[in-house]
C-alpha cells in the first residue's frame, strides 16, 4: 500500500467541523495558552480547519462540484444549477459565485496566526503520554506543511483574480482593509520560493514517520504545486511578451518530479483506477481530497429514470468529439462530421478506451449494479430522455467518478469512498509536455532528456489504454495536444483553467455541441451559445471586499 500521497479522509470528519477557538469564554474555558499546550483538540485541531478548507469547494461536492459544466466538457442537466452562472452573465462583483477569496483568505489568516504563535506550544507536560513521541514529531512539521497549505492557497487566488494581496503576517482590521494588491509575478515567486524552502523538511511518505499518520502534507505534492505554478505563469494569460523562459522553469520543475516519481513511490496506474473505492491508494495519485462513504454524487449524477438520479453532469458532443479512434487517431467529429444513422453504425466502437470510461452513451447498461442496472435510453422518449424533467440536455450522462455500484433505491442503499483528485503524476507528463514544446519550440526536441511526444505518449501508452502514439510538431501538435489534454484530465476540473490559461475562450467556450437521438435513432447535432466577454479570464474582486477598501482594484471589465 502506497502511503505517499496526502490522504485526508482522516480530516473529513474531524477538519470540517473542529475549530480550535482562540477566544476565551466562560463556556469553552479555552484561551490562546491552552490551545498551544493541548495538542489533538488544540494546536492540531487549528491546522485541521486549515486544511478542511481544502474541502471548501466552489460548490456543493455532490451536486455542481465540477467546472466542467462551464466548459466545452458538460452541460449541467437543470437550468437552474449554480454552474449556469458562469455561462449565462449571471455573475458579477456584487455576485462573484465563488468562495476562492474567502476560503483562500481564511485559510491563509489561519496559517499566519498559527505561524506566529506556535513556538509557544510547549507539550512538555503530556511527556509521559503514550501519544507525546508522535505529537512532538508532528508539531515539528507543521510549520512546513502550514506554509505549503498557504502556498497552495495562493496559488488558487493567482489562477483566479491575477494579482492578489500578499499577505504573511497576522494583520489588525484596518490593515487588512488598507492592503493593495501585488502582482502577479510576486505571488508566483513567493510560492515557488516557499515551497523550495519547505519541501526538503516535508516527508516523502509517512510510513517511517512515528506514527505513519497518513494525512501530512509531502514533498511530493510540495513539489508538484511548485510545477503547476509555473506552468500557470508560463501560460500566455499571464506571461503576455512570450517569455520562453517561463517555460523553461516549468519545464525543469516538472522534469524533476517525473525523475524522481519512482523513487518516490508513483507510477502510472491504468486510467479506470484513477476513481473508486481504493482510488484513495493508487500510487498515481499525488494529492487526493478523499471522502467518508456517500451516494450523494451517485444521486447527483446517475440518470433520470435511475432511481433518486438526477442527471447532473452531462458530457457534450463537445467532448465526445475529440476522442480518437484506436485504429488511426481519427477524431470522433472527423470521421461523423454530420448526422449519425445509429441503426447502421455503431460510431463508438472503436474509440479511444477512455471514452467508455468516462461517458455514458445510450444504450450502455449503467449504473453497473445488479439491483439498478439497465439499458440506458437517450433517444427522445426513451426512459433516461426527453421529455422526462431534468433528463440529459447532450444524450449522454457522466461515469467517470461516477460508482456504478452504488445503489441509490430508497431501500437497501450502499455507499462507497470517493476521492477528488488534485495533482496526479498523469498531469505532471501533459505539464512537462506542454512546457518543454514551448521552451524548445519543437516536440521532439530532447534537451530536457524526455521529447515532448514522449512525454505524451507514456499516458497513451497505459496498458488498459494503447493508443497511437503521437508524431506531430508544430501547430498539429498544438492541436492535438489540446484535445489530448482535455481527454485525458476530463472531469478533474483542469478545462475551466487550461483554456483561460490559454487564452482560447473564443475557440472552446462560447459554442458548445450537444447532440439529440431520435426515436429513430438518428443521431444529430446542435449548437448552444454560452455567453462570454473578455473580462472572465479573471474573475471579480468581490464587491464587498473592494466596499472595505479603498486601496483593491477592480479586475478589468468588472
């Protein structure tokens, strides 16, 4: 069993509630003194709210927890879903949609005040505890894993609004309300400048570590954000004169995790065992949001007509149009460019294994255990179809991260453990990738010891997948790296940033294609148009923050 990874399903049920209160009353009888001297329901417990914000996503988990529905990659099935909000205008700066400020901010406040005070904590008193070897070992790494966690949480605030107040000191309201914003390039600095400093005293893995309490920070992830950053800050968004350097720097930095992935513990796994139950263990996986046993997603996203399902994230013609054939790497929308008579052909035989992994077409038997499964039916009038309230606007359903195992009968329901996966060593070879073609120019260019297409074709090599391999350079290479990308990463919440990076929102976000099936199975495509405008590569500084201070600009165009 690997255990290198971050593993905080010990959190999800400790973190999201515990908050160590630093606040006297007569009520807690808990004051600054006593937090620092007891160690699980004081200091530990105030570097658990930390990291429990990294549980504080944009949107409930088990309903619009993906960004994908504001992407070419879905179509949330009810009009009414949060999502929609990023593809109707119905955000806005006194109506940002989003928590990143807050929680990015709370959780940084959090680390700061820790930061400071912690070399009050004195255990000297539980020395005869049979605890006290393994509380003092992990008090002497929370300073580092508490500046990765606010690295990663700067990170978060960089992607999202650019430039951002930078703050590492505890600071009184009115400065805090007073404080400008700096730029970018200096958030990204401080990151990769922190995270240097901090990953060498950061374990591997936590199995030699008194204890092996599984759910510290590593150096693994330390040193994966560091490659993701900047990869960010090589992206033309934010390095807008080209600077191949930038990209050079993410280059070497993801290089570096891949040279260093078997030592460490990864490897690729085959590409259906990035979710699951044991997903929370698979040696590809570098840092994971793991969670207790639940249906709820199940609920979220199985098929109307499944019983409690409610449709959820529905992949798009978008979407299913980019994979490849296995025979030649022929796109699905180069050899189906129009209507599809499905009584005829089967157009997803053939296809790229990922796709059938990943999507759920009419016809398949879904969910996949005994007492709900069934031939899923799309056509209009089918049972999982329109006209049926809240059924698939595109005909297909989501399966990735989906388990088909759940039952979700209102008798006799079964739950399974779900891991949400942040960093993964699969990206890290599309990062480098990307990186060291545009450092290099070409992508088969070796003078980082691994081409570009190389680097690609290790994913596309996977035993359960085996497709051809890539040749390309140039803009073709481009082109295909874009489509590989978005395959590859589909549903982990990397197209909403990948194409802002890009700056390509023209290209991937203001069209989508869903398709229809008749009753006569004829398969059809439409066009819907979301709105977008230039001023969403960023998002809005809240207007309530810009209200407390007069010193924050706005984001253009807001």
């Amino acid at each position: 069993m690997k255990l290198h990874k971050i593993c905080l399903f010990i959190f999800a049920g400790i973190a999201l509630n515990a908050c160590a209160d630093l606040n006297y009353t007569e009520q807690n009888m808990r004051d600054e003194e006593w937090s620092f001297e007891y160690f699980e329901n004081g200091i530990k417990n105030m570097v658990f709210d930390v990291y429990a914000q990294l549980y504080n996503n944009e949107f409930e988990t088990n309903s619009a927890y993906f960004l994908a529905g504001a992407t070419d990659e879905a179509q949330y099935a009810l009009e009414t879903g949060a999502i929609n909000n990023y593809t109707n205008g119905g955000w806005s700066a006194a109506n940002p949609y989003s928590n990143v400020w807050t929680k990015s901010y709370t959780a940084i406040a959090e680390v700061c005040t820790i930061l400071e005070k912690i070399d009050k904590a004195d255990l000297s008193e539980w020395k005869y505890n049979a605890s006290y070897e393994m509380w003092a070992s992990q008090l002497e790494l929370f300073p580092y894993e508490l500046r990765f966690l606010r690295a990663y949480f700067y990170f978060e605030l960089f992607r999202t609004y650019g430039d951002v107040p930078l703050v590492t000191t505890t600071l009184t309201n009115a400065q805090a309300n007073s404080i400008a914003r700096t730029p970018a390039d200096e958030i990204v600095k401080f990151i990769v400048d922190e995270i240097d400093a901090v990953a060498p005293n950061l374990p591997v893995s936590y199995t030699t570590e008194v204890g092996a309490e599984i759910g510290r920070a590593t150096r693994v992830a330390a040193y994966a954000l560091k490659a993701r950053t900047l990869l960010y800050a090589a992206s033309p968004l934010f390095n807008t004169n080209g600077d191949k350097s930038k990209w050079a720097k993410a280059a070497e930095a993801c290089k570096f995790v891949i040279d260093n992935a078997s030592t460490w513990g990864l490897s690729l796994s085959s590409y259906s065992a990035l979710w699951g139950h044991e997903a929370f263990y698979n040696p590809e996986i570098i840092l994971g949001l793991g969670r207790g046993e639940s249906n709820s997603f199940e609920m979220a996203n199985y098929p109307v007509g499944v019983e409690n399902g409610a449709s959820g994230n529905c992949p798009t013609q978008s979407l299913v149009d980019q994979y490849e054939y296995q025979n030649n790497g022929e796109t699905f929308a180069q050899r189906y460019p129009g209507s599809i008579d499905l009584t005829a052909v089967d157009p997803y035989e053939g296809l790229d294994p990922r796709f059938a992994l990943t999507v759920v077409k009419n016809g398949d038997e879904w969910p996949t255990n005994g007492t709900q499964k069934k031939a899923i039916e799309t056509f209009i009038g089918g049972f999982n179809a329109a006209p049926v309230y809240g059924a698939t606007p595109t005909s297909y359903y989501l399966k990735k991260y989906v388990d088909g195992s759940c039952v979700t009968t209102a008798d006799n329901q079964t739950f399974r453990r779900h891991t949400w996966i942040l960093f993964r060593l699969g990206e890290l070879y599309l990062d480098y990738a990307e990186a060291v073609f545009n450092a290099t120019g070409s992508a088969n260019d070796a003078t980082y010891g691994l081409t570009a297409n190389e680097a690609v074709n290790k994913l596309r090599d996977r035993s359960d997948i085996k497709m051809p391999k890539f040749t390309e350079d140039g803009n073709a290479w481009v082109e295909r790296y874009e489509r590989e990308r978005l395959v590859e990463l589909a549903f982990e919440n990397h197209r909403f940033w990948d194409v802002r990076r890009w700056k390509k929102a023209d290209q991937y976000f203001k069209t989508i294609q869903v398709a229809t099936i008749s009753s006569s199975k004829q398969l059809t495509r439409s066009t819907i148009t979301r709105q977008w405008e230039e001023k969403y590569y960023f998002y809005p500084i809240p207007q309530t923050e810009l209200k407390k201070n007069g010193n924050l600009t706005q984001n253009t165009g807001w």
